[in-house]
C-alpha cells in the first residue's frame, strides 16, 4: 500500500515537473539572443529589433531568425553558403559590411530623388491641365524656366535634380490619362456606394464644329 502511494506520489511529482519543465522549455523559447560583435567574424551582422536581432548574411543578405544567433548556425551558414569566404577574418567581412551599408545609402537616396522627381512631375502636370496648356508647355517652357531658376537662385548642381522631373508631351499626355482614369474610377465608386444621384447631361459644339457632350453629375458623397 505504502509503496502504491509512494508510486503514486512520485507519478504526481513527475507529473507536476512535466509542466514545469514545458514552463522551462517556453522560457527557452523566448530567450532572445544579443549579437555579439565577435560574430562578425563568420560574416554576419544583425539586422531587425534591437532587443531580438536576427542574424544577417553580410556576403549573401539572407537574415536568419533570432534562435539562429548563436555561433554553431552562424558558422554552418558561412561553410556552407560561403565556403571561398570561409578562412576570411574580420576585416574582410568589416569592410563588407561597411561596403554594403555605403550601397544601401545610395541606393535609397536614388530611390527618393527619383520619386520626387515623379511626384513633382504629377504636380506640375496637373497646373497644366487645370491651365488647358497643350502638352508641349512642360518641355518648352516649364522645365527650362525651373532649371533656370535653381541655376540662379539655388546652386547650379540642383539643376541636376530639376532634369530628372519628366515633362516631355507623351509624359504629360500619359500623365493627364493616369490621372482622369483615376478620377473616373473614384467617381463610379461613389455614385456606386451613393444610394441616389442626378445626371445632367447636355450637347453642344465647340467653335471647330465638333460636338461636345457635357455630363455633370450630382449627389451626396
Ligand atoms: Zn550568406
């Protein structure tokens, strides 16, 4: 009898040490890992959340996830991956790292001249629509009248920056399409979801003789 309670008990205390160590085992699970600068010698550096960094390739770029940020997996990727890189040492992979860093800076300033650039050229299109200039205006006036302006009033390398702003007739044609479709599109969403609406439609011709039909539409948005 004693030993059955015995057994017993003993089959509960490992039962209670099974949710114990599964306690452990979660504890583990969310142990996040700290780079160490020394990791640099197997060629990664860290990329992601500073209190859980995730380990990044600096030969490669893949990024590994925080569990793998410990030296054995940093190690299989670089033999494995990377063998030619592998008998490297650390200046080799700092001056990666820095080469990298220094690529990535170029590469985001060229990414945000160029979508200024586009942004501006959205706007300017848009003056000359509102203006009914023809499409040539950007090419022949607008855009050698802004450059001339950075030219003298800011500094002459701005005017690089100017020339990238696309304002050629075909841009400003496809823009002004981009642009109406757009409102045609969000205009058909509102009357869609509007529950009612008035048309008003009216033909007329124009002074070359051409007929014009105007359709003004009213509702509550
Ligand atoms: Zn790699």
């Amino acid at each position: 009898m004693d030993k059955f309670l015995r057994r017993k008990d003993s089959s509960s205390r490992t039962d209670d040490e099974e949710p114990s160590t599964s306690v452990t085992k979660n504890l583990k699970k969310i142990v996040k890992r700290k780079y160490d600068e020394d990791y640099i010698k197997y060629g990664f550096s860290w990329c992601g959340d500073e209190t859980a960094p995730r380990p990044q390739c600096i030969i490669c770029g893949d990024q590994l996830s925080n569990e793998s940020m410990v030296p054995s997996k940093l190690k299989r990727h670089l033999y494995s991956s990377h063998p030619s890189c592998a008998n490297k040492d650390k200046q080799y992979f700092k001056r990666c790292l820095e080469q990298n860093k220094k690529q990535k800076k170029f590469m985001k300033s060229a990414v945000t001249v160029s979508e200024k650039a586009l942004e501006a050229s959205y706007h300017v299109v848009k003056l000359i629509a509102r203006q009914k200039k023809p499409h040539t205006v950007g090419e022949t006036l607008i855009k050698p009248a802004c450059m001339e302006i950075v030219r003298l009033m800011l500094e002459s390398n701005e005017v690089k920056e100017v020339n990238k702003v696309s304002l050629s007739a075909d841009t400003v044609k496809r823009r002004i399409h981009d642009m109406s479709s757009d409102i045609l599109g969000t205009l058909i969403k509102k009357l869609l979801s509007a529950e009612k609406f008035a048309l008003q439609i009216d033909e007329t011709t124009d002074i070359k003789n051409k007929a014009q039909l105007i359709a003004i539409v009213r509702f509550v948005d």
